[in-house]
C-alpha cells in the first residue's frame, strides 16, 4: 500500500515539474498575442493597436483595456510619435514630455509657431488637422500654409476619412487613430506605398484652396493662371482640353 501510495506522489510530481518546466520555456506566448478587453479582434484598428504594443511605443491599462475611443493630448502624440520613430532623446528635469518636445523640435515635427510651447498647450487634446501636421512632417511634408497639412497627408495615405469624404480636421484625435496612424508612417518611412482615400484627398483639396481638380483630374496638367477674366486651361491626352 505505502509503496502505490509512493508511485503516485512520484508521478504527480513529476507532472507538476513537466508543467513547471513548459512554463518557463515559453514565457512569451501569451505575451506575443496582446489582446484588450475592449479591442475586438474585428475592429478597425487592432492590427495596429497589436503592432504598436509589440513595438513598445504605446501600451494598454492595468485593468486589460485600450481604451480606443480616448481622446490623445499633443503631448502624449508627439511621444508616441519619437518613440516610435526611435528619434533621439535626452533626459531633462522639465516635464515628463519635454525630452520628447525637444527631439520633436530638433527633428522638425513640431514648430514653435504651431503652438505655444507651454503645458496648457501640450495638455490640450490633438485635434486631427494637427496630427495630420506631424504626420506629413514625419515623411518629408513641407508647407507654408497652415489649411494644406490635411492635403499632404491625406495625399500620402497617412490619414483617411471617419466617413465617405469626412476629414473632421477639427475632430479630436483618439487613441486609435493616433496608433494607426503612427504605424502608417512607419511603414512610408520603410518604402511601403500606402492606399490613399481619394474621398478624403478631395475633401481636404477643397478645405485648402476651394477645389478638387487636382483630385478629380491629376492626369491633367495647368497650361497658364488666370489672369484678369482669362480661364485655366487643362490639356492632356486623356483630358483634351477644358476651360474653367
């Protein structure tokens, strides 16, 4: 009896040592699948989300949320933004996003004419027109005028539409936009061509300087400006050639 008895306190303990032993050789397999209580898998933005949390430049909370819908400051942004691009950053004594800020600044992401460089100002939420600034400054976008930012990005494929041809320029930037987003960049910055939403490419064309043409006909080319009362003429071989 006490040597069965025996038997069956070694085999269950060897199972438990099994068990113990398979634990410690894949450490990783529940974290190679972040999964939020509240990202679905079919939500527009998990792929991204999932990508941007393996990357360690954004994570979830202690209670096993995203919170996907939560409206993003421009600090918090212009982080996850460095972060992610991997920029250089130096430690400072000011506020927790000022070594940020500076490797923004330094990098040409952020412009002391954009706003003022105080914390009411980096504490405000991120509006989508003002994401869309950093995100074509993150490739290479370059303007003088403050109404073609939306254009650029939306032209890049960096930023889409919340709906058929809505751009919300003034709509306030969520989490999940801001990971989308950041991901878009990180891929152009690879040489990955993105899809463009011509919808909103033509909305924000409009928002910038009052048409869609460039939108509507690219293949068409500009022969002259208006001068006085004369039209524009557009020619090309597909086009012929219109009068506007």
């Amino acid at each position: 009896m006490i040597k069965h008895f025996t038997k069956i306190v070694g085999i269950a303990l060897a199972a438990a040592l099994m068990i113990s032993m398979m634990n410690i050789m894949t450490p990783n397999v529940q974290a190679a699948t972040t999964q939020f209580s509240d990202v679905e898998s079919t939500h527009w933005g998990a792929s991204a989300i999932t990508k941007g949390v393996s990357k360690g430049y954004v994570d979830g909370y202690t209670n096993g949320t995203f919170k996907p819908d939560a409206s993003v400051t421009r600090a918090e942004f212009v982080k996850m933004v460095v972060s992610a691009m991997e920029l250089e950053t130096t430690s400072s004594s000011g506020k927790w996003y000022t070594e940020y800020v500076d490797a923004a600044s330094k990098a040409g992401l952020y412009a002391s004419a954009d706003f003022n460089n105080s914390e009411a100002a980096w504490t405000k939420v991120m509006t989508r027109e003002e994401m869309a600034r950093v995100a074509a400054r993150t490739i290479g976008g370059t303007t003088k005028e403050d109404d073609k930012w939306m254009y650029l990005a939306t032209k890049a494929g960096l930023i889409k539409g919340v709906g058929i041809g809505q751009i919300a320029p003034k709509g306030l930037t969520t989490r999940a936009q801001a990971i989308v987003v950041i991901e878009r960049i990180l891929s152009t910055n690879t040489g990955v061509s993105l899809d463009v939403d011509k919808y909103a490419v033509g909305s924000a064309e409009i928002a910038w300087h009052g048409t869609n043409i460039f939108t509507v006909m690219p293949e068409c080319g500009l022969l002259q400006n208006p001068i006085g009362n004369k039209p524009v003429s557009l020619r090309s071989k597909k086009c012929g050639t219109k009068s506007l």
